[in-house]
C-alpha cells in the first residue's frame, strides 16, 4: 500500500514539475521574442523618424519669406516647398502621407500602413512602416489650426506636431484563453515618437 501511495505521489509531483517546466518555456519564449520585437521597432521608428524630422526641419529652405512655405496641411497628409539642391533653382515639393492599410494585408499586424514620401512629380516611395501617423499644426502664438488648415491660413503654420507608431508586422500569438474581450490576440512590440515642436529653422514668417 506505501508502495502505492509512493508511487502516486511521484506520479503528481513529475506532473507538476513538468507543467512549471512547460510554463517556464513559455514564459522565457515569449520574453524572448518580446525582447527582439522591441528592439526591431526601436530601429524602424528611429530611422524613419530621423528622416522626417530633418526634412520638416528644413521646410522652406531657400523659400523667400514672402511665400508661404507649406501648401497642404492634413491630419495625416503635409506638403511643403523647400530647395532641395541647394541651388537657387525652382522649389521642390515634398509630401509625406499615410498610406491605407489594405496596402498591407499581407501582414499579421492589421494597422500597419506604409508611410509614403513623394519629391516633385517623381514616383511616390513607400519609406516606412507605421501603424500611427498623425499631425497637428499651431500658429507662433501656440493656437492649433483645425486640419486639414484652410488655404488662407496654410501661412499661419509654425510648429508642426508629428506623432508616429511603430508595431512589429509579425507578433507572438496569445492562448485564446489569454485573450480578453477588446484585447488582440498577438503581443506586438510597440515604439512611440512625439515631436511636439517641430518648428521648421527657416520659419520666420
């Protein structure tokens, strides 16, 4: 009968040293991965936020202060003039936009949407990957312009606020019994960037 018992007991002590083991795997294995994602989107956002922030730094480049440098000025849509070759010659046009996500339903991320970049009448390139591209405007004496900015107030646009998500495409998915209502059933790494004064250096108008 001790025997027995014996037995039984090694039986349910194995079988939970086994399930602790299981979840320690899966704890390490989601950890992991969570770790990499994280550092991935880091260096998407960092790169691609990088450019952008040169670029509206430098709107109005060669611009006479007479006119006005931004022409289009959206939630998610800006286009400014800027001397992009330093030349003297004709002004340059670049426009940033948010792409819609069906142009990316091959991802397992569904919010991801290519943010896209086009310079004169050139070809529009897809220059990044975000999942939150949103901008607002602000006169020199901090008062936000409703988006999209009219036309006669396009000259009154000072700073630039830009806020920019980034998600890995590609996530761990979670056990259904993990998922709550609301909730996605992947853990997806996430990088934020806010630049709320983005004032460009050759605004003086």
């Amino acid at each position: 009968m001790a025997a027995i018992i014996d037995v039984v007991a090694s039986m349910i002590f194995g079988g939970t040293l086994f399930l602790i083991v299981l979840s320690a795997n899966g704890i390490a294995t989601e950890t992991q991965t969570t770790y990499h994602g994280d550092m991935l989107v880091q260096e998407v956002l960092t790169g691609t936020a990088q450019m952008l922030e040169g670029e509206l730094r430098n709107m109005g480049f060669g611009i006479p202060e007479s006119d006005r440098t931004i022409t289009r000025a959206d939630s998610t849509t800006i286009s400014f003039l800027m001397d992009m070759g330093r030349d003297g010659g004709t002004p340059d046009t670049l426009t940033y936009s948010l792409g819609p996500v069906s142009e990316l339903n091959d991802t397992q991320n569904e919010l991801d949407r290519f943010l896209k970049r086009k310079v004169n009448a050139e070809p529009v390139l897809n220059v990044g990957t975000v999942t939150t591209f949103r901008l607002r405007y602000f006169t020199r004496v901090g008062e936000q312009l409703t988006a999209p900015v009219p036309n006669d107030r396009l000259h009154e646009v000072h700073v630039v606020e830009v806020t920019m998500e980034v998600q890995n495409p590609y996530a761990l998915y979670r056990p259904k019994e993990q998922v709550q209502a609301g909730e996605r059933d992947a853990l997806y790494s996430t990088s934020l960037w806010q630049q709320t004064r983005l004032a460009s250096q050759n605004s003086r108008r």
